[in-house]
C-alpha cells in the first residue's frame, strides 16, 4: 500500500461519536465529508459541532474566530458513493449492530480504490467479524476513539485478523497527525487495550459493593482519591516496576485467589438491570438517587476536568 498524504477523511454516521470525529479532524485542517441517513441528523451534527466549538473558546481551548472555518471544512451528505469519492481514509462510527456494520464495510469495499484505509471505531465488535464480507480485508482496521473523541487523546488502532502491518502504521500516523495519542492493539480481542482493563476495574468495583464490603459511594472516593490521582502520570506497569516486581508477585501471591474472578457479569449488576434500576437513565442504580442536578453536576466535573487536563498538556 503506497504512503501518502492524507487530507480528506470521510465520517460514516453523524451521532455521538461521528460528529466529534468529525470536529477532530477539520480541527486541525482535514477536509471532512460526514454523511448519515436522514438530513436532519446531519443538521443536528453541526449544530453540536458548533457548540462544542463554542463552548471550547469559552474555555480557552481555540478562538471564535475560528468556528466557521472549521465547519465549512465539514461537508454532508445522505449518499455513501459521494461520501467516498474523494475520501483517502474513511471512518466507520454507525451503531454497534454487527450486521449494519459489515453490510457498511462491504459496501465501501466495493466502492473504494483499493488503496483507501477503512476503518471502524467500534469499541466492542471484533474487527475481523466486522470485515469478514470485504473483498480486501487487509485494508480494514479498528480506530477506536474514545468519548469525547475532542478531548479524550486516545485512539487505539486495531489489528484484524487479516489487516496489513502497512495498514496499521498507516493509520497510527494519521491519528498522530490529527492531534490524538494513538496505541496499537495487536491482537483482535475483546475490549481491545483500555476497556479490558477499565472493566477488570469496574468487576472488581461492583464485587465489593455485591460482598458488602464497602458501598458504591467508598469504592468511588476510594478510587478518587488514590489511584485515580495516580494513574494520570503512573501507569500500572510503571507502577509494579518501580515498587519493585519482587514486592509486586508477593501481593500478587496474597490478593489475586481473593479478587473477582467469574468469567460473567454480577448477580448484582443483573438484578439492578432487571428490577430497571439503570444508574442515569432511571434516577437510580448503584445509588439510591440521582437527581437531575446530580447528574448535571458529574458531568460538569468530567468536562471541567477534561479541558483543565487538555489545556495543561
């Protein structure tokens, strides 16, 4: 696969994440074609790019002056042969729905010159699974970005069963040159790197709250107010070398047969589900209440957080 330059980046699906990916990358001077089903989706898309733009200014994280540049590097579209015919790297970001997914990356397969780089930023499927009906498979990769993709920094580029090594550098340059942290996943597995071991954290979290040994409101400042700090600056491997490996497989030796180890999700977790205790989308989960102004006031702090730690890099 030749190395080129890449300029125009092509966004399949305008929601949650589609949108954000889009204002990453005209952010920093790509042209960007977003395409959806319906028009108003698209509308809608922009509306929140503008905000999000917006609301960043305000913060001291780029200029109002700069908005409407930006936006008019983003163009949309309802038809998926015009969403790629000038595209040199498209973005799959459309539900996580396996079938609605491969159907996608058939379709642009077919529609592609061979030498266009297709990725998806599914954060669960496979990425094998998902290009299993493309003709060529080796051009097809994951790019999962996380939420809010333009302020979360990292991108994990993943490698399918069958994608190019060329592929993979290809696309880990891109992301690099869009501003974002990217990490290679060698190995097509669930949860990829960061939510395997965010889960292992969230299994462990949901068991003491099942155990009774401590509730949902200690593990949470637990966190917060000791690892948490930490993992920022000290990432776990770091962590273990620099206590010392000797010190780490003694704990090791102590705490793993006590931790968490069923390979499925809590009684707990399930019961909450089933009785429609959902955590915000109900009014209550672990915790007993969460009110509107509850809700509104972790969200704020997340945001707050994010652009304090994006302005300081």
């Amino acid at each position: 696969m030749e190395r080129r330059e890449i300029k125009n980046i092509s966004i399949i699906g305008s929601g949650m994440m589609g949108h954000g990916i889009a204002q990453v990358f005209a952010g920093r001077n790509y042209n960007v074609t977003l395409l959806d089903v319906q028009e108003n989706l698209l509308s809608k898309a922009i509306e929140n790019v503008r905000s999000n733009l917006a609301f960043l200014a305000q913060r001291g994280m780029g200029k109002k002056k700069e908005i409407e540049p930006i936006l008019r590097r983003i163009k949309t579209t309802l038809d998926l042969k015009e969403a790629v015919s000038e595209a040199q790297f498209v973005i799959e970001a459309v539900s996580e729905n396996l079938a609605l997914k491969q159907k996608i990356f058939q379709d642009l397969d077919a529609l592609s010159p061979p030498e266009i780089i297709l990725a998806t930023n599914t954060s669960v499927i496979s990425i094998t699974e998902i290009a299993k009906n493309a003709r060529l498979r080796e051009r097809i990769v994951g790019t999962h970005f996380w939420f809010p993709p333009y302020l979360i920094p990292l991108v994990e580029v993943v490698k399918g069963k069958d994608t190019s090594d060329e592929t993979m550098e290809q696309t880990y340059q891109l992301m690099k040159g869009a501003g974002k942290h990217p990490i290679k996943c060698m190995k097509d597995v669930p949860g990829f790197v960061a939510n395997r071991l965010q889960h292992a954290l969230w299994r462990e979290a949901i068991s003491i709250v099942e155990h009774g040994i401590a509730d949902a409101s200690t593990v949470d400042e637990a966190i917060k107010n000791s690892i948490g700090i930490r993992l920022a600056v000290l990432g776990p491997i770091e962590n273990a070398d620099m206590v010392g490996l000797d010190l780490t497989l003694a704990i090791h030796n102590t705490v793993l047969k006590d931790l968490e180890a069923s390979p499925g999700p809590s009684l707990l977790l399930k019961e909450k589900v089933n009785k429609g205790d959902l955590g915000f989308k109900s009014g209550r989960g672990f915790y007993d209440q969460w009110t509107p102004e509850a809700m509104k006031q972790v969200r704020e702090n997340l945001l707050n957080y994010l652009i304090d730690y994006s302005t300081k890099k």
